[in-house]
C-alpha cells in the first residue's frame, strides 16, 4: 500500500498509509512531493504538535469539495499545502495562526512505535529543532488492535469502531464499562455530517472536562461531548464535521474509529432506528 | 518603582513593576525575587516564551487585563497555573478552547530588551532555558 516513512531526528521511523486520508489528491500531491529533508520544531500557535517548512503544494480537488480539517489528532500527519507546512500533535492540538483557525489535509496516522514517535515530538518543546525526514514507502495497512472495540449494531448489523487510545484513554474506558446502551441518532443541525443522540442519563463520566477536545470529526469517528442538560452525547461523524453550535465551535473527544467506508457509514446511520452501543471484548484478527 | 532583572542563558536585561496599574500581581512577583525558573516557548499563543509560577496567577484575575501581549512586557495568565509570559513579537493569550483569553500586565522590560528577547525567541529552535530573576533597586515613587 503507498505511503511514506517519517523520522523524527534519531527516533525509530514511523509509517503513514494513505488509507485514512481525508483527499486522495492531497495525499497524490504529497507523495509526488517526496522525500522531504527539513527540521521540525514546536509549534507556536498549535497547541502540543510539532510543525516543519516543507515545499509549496497545490491540491486540485472536486469542485465545491473541500476535505480540510482543523483539529489534529495525537499521531496524525497534516499538510497544508498553501502554507507549506506539515503538522504532528502529539496532545491537545489546533492548526492555528496569529489571525485563528486554519485548515489543513489530513494525510494519515502514524504506525508501528506510535508513543515513541509522540514522545519524540513533545521532546521538541524543551529540547529543540531536530531533522525530519519523510520518504515514500510501500507500507503494511494498519492492522486494527487487539482488545476492546465499541460496536454500533442494529438488529443483525454491525460496525465495529476501532479505539483512538491517543485522543481518549481515559473516557474509552469509562465508556466501555457503562455499555449497552441505546442510541436514536438524528441529523446534526449546525456540524456538517455528523449524527448524535442522547447517552442514557444514568452514564457518567465523572467530570464535564473533555480530553482531546477536538472540533474536526476525521470521517468515520465516534465521539463523545457533554451536552446542554448535563449528560453526555454520543457523535458519529459519516464525512465533512465541524462541530458549532449557534455560538461558534464546539467540541468532543474522539474515542474510537471505524474503517468503513464514510459514504457507507452514511447511508447506514440513515434509518431512523434507535442502535445498540456495545463494547466487544476483542476484536479479532 | 521596583526594578528587576532577568538573566537568560547569560544575557541580562532589568525590567519594572507596574504597581499603580497591577499592584497585586507586581507585589506578587516582587516577593518572589530572587528565583530561577525555566522558560519554553509558547504553543498556543504566539511570539513568546512562559514559565509557570503558580502564586503569580493565584494574586489577581482582574488587574490590567490584555489579551494581546505588548511587545517585551510581562503578563500573567489568571489560574493555578501561573503562566507569566515574555512577549517578544506578535503573541495573544489562547488556549486549546479559547481563542482570546485575558492575562494581566504587571510589568516591562526596559534596558537591554532586544538582546534578551532575542534568546526567548531562541527557544522556538532551541529549547527550554533557564531564567535566573533577582531584585534589583526598589526606590521611592517620584
């Protein structure tokens, strides 16, 4: 499967598989932009993510598409092209700038020492500028982990959603040990494509604060976010989500995602049936 | 007028206390004097290096109020945190959630700024430094 190699300084290399990418014409214009030899520092408008100079790019995507995103995810890779800069969280992250939010291409998520690759991106912040390559790779699809999943069933079907352990490793847990649940999942009005319905209110979570509080949804993403009348809120993100509310952003922590396709997923969150929220012990191989 | 200075990876720079407009914070930091602390650059805000000094955001949340840093001032961020921020370019006090938040101005650096504030922004590149702070002179007000 196509995709790159990123080393940061004298750490282990990671990969990055264009699976997940949110453009296949950012992740062309990439790949077409490889290898890379620049250095990689701490960001200072981002948040916990590194950010490295990396040559001007063009990405010439379906007219009225845009598959940008703001938030960043603990080990996720985003390029944004005009700026030519190329971003790695590895915490609590934003793409920003002096003037506010921007936009970026999220390319995909790193693989193989993934807590080795964040710790040699948050050691930038006392340490330091080291060298950041990025070559192309033919790289092994990511194999989903073992242990929990989170699965969305309704009668005989389900979709299994993966854990995001980097953005959520305390609410899965939490999450996981107060299921099953029932969910009606209804169209988000202001976010984009995104449903979400109402956590039953017997589920707590022990505090209001959100880990990895993240306004972009990537496709297929299971979030959860506290809601108006103080319970807690399950969103499926099924394409392009932003989460606002009539004051402007709002946020979630994505705890889990699924590898199906996002126009699938889509089409499934459609009927308008209440869905089983449960946890499965351990996904197979 | 209460004087200061900083020393950061050996460049030295005196700063004063805005006790008229902060004098909560700027008593603060004076009781403080002398400390060494680590300073690393900013990630949310812009143009500045921080330390955290948890009495400095616990003396006032209300004193002389900016959210866009002045150029080689001293500000402090309200909170048990105590961020006390060294602007030295274009920088606003921000978080993850909050794109414009408040930070209290207490005090300037006036003698050699450009020099030390030339190794704050050093820490972009270079990393954390260590900051040694100490009075100076405290003199009666004119």
């Amino acid at each position: 499967m196509p995709g790159f190699e990123v080393q940061v300084g004298s750490s282990e290399p990671v990969t990055v598989d264009y699976s997940r990418t949110l453009s296949k014409e950012a992740a062309d214009a990439f790949a077409a932009m490889l290898p890379v030899n620049t250095m990689i520092r701490q960001a200072e408008w981002c948040g916990q993510a590194a950010v490295a100079s990396v040559p001007h790019g063009t990405v010439r995507e379906p007219a009225g598409a845009s598959a940008r995103a703001a938030s960043l995810y603990p080990g996720w890779l985003v390029w944004d092209p005009a700026g030519g800069v190329l971003l790695a969280s590895y915490g609590r992250a934003e793409y920003r700038s002096a003037t506010g939010v921007r936009y970026g291409y999220v390319l995909g998520r790193a693989a193989g020492d993934r807590q080795a690759f964040l710790a040699a991106l948050a050691a930038l912040h006392s340490d330091g500028e080291v060298a950041l390559t990025c070559r192309p790779a033919d790289v092994d699809a990511a194999q989903p982990p073992r242990g929990p999943r989170f699965l969305l069933r309704r009668g005989a079907d389900a979709v299994a959603f993966e854990p995001l352990p980097e953005t959520a490793p305390e609410s899965f847990g939490r999450l996981a040990a107060q299921l099953p649940a029932e969910v009606e999942l209804a169209a988000a009005r202001w976010s984009g494509q995104v449903r979400h319905g109402a956590l039953p209110a017997s589920l707590t979570f022990d505090t209001r604060a959100l880990e990895h509080p993240a306004a972009s949804l990537y496709p297929g993403t299971m979030a959860i976010a506290p809601a108006d009348n103080g319970n807690w809120e399950l969103l499926v993100s099924y394409g392009r989500t932003e989460l606002r509310g009539p004051e402007g952003m709002a946020y979630a922590t994505p705890i889990a995602q699924t590898s199906l396709p996002a126009d699938e997923l889509g089409k499934w969150l459609e009927t308008p049936t209440p869905i089983s929220l449960s946890v499965e012990a351990e996904s197979p191989r | 007028m209460k004087r200061f200075a900083l020393t950061l990876s050996g460049v030295r720079a005196e700063g004063v206390l805005l006790e008229d407009a902060a004098p909560a914070c700027s008593a603060t930091w004076w009781s403080l004097l002398p400390f060494t602390a680590e300073i690393r650059h900013f990630r949310w805000g812009g143009a500045a290096g921080y330390t955290s000094l948890p009495p400095m955001g616990l003396a006032s949340d209300s004193e002389n109020l900016v959210t866009f840093y002045p150029r080689f001032s001293l500000c402090v961020r309200p909170g048990d945190f105590g961020e006390v921020v060294f602007a030295y370019g274009q920088a606003q006090a921000r978080s993850h959630t909050i794109l414009a938040a408040w930070a209290c101005h207490f005090a300037d650096i006036d003698t050699n700024k450009d020099a030390f504030f030339a190794v704050v922004h050093g820490t972009m590149t270079g990393g954390m430094r260590v900051l040694e702070a100490a009075r100076v002179t405290e003199e009666p007000n004119s």
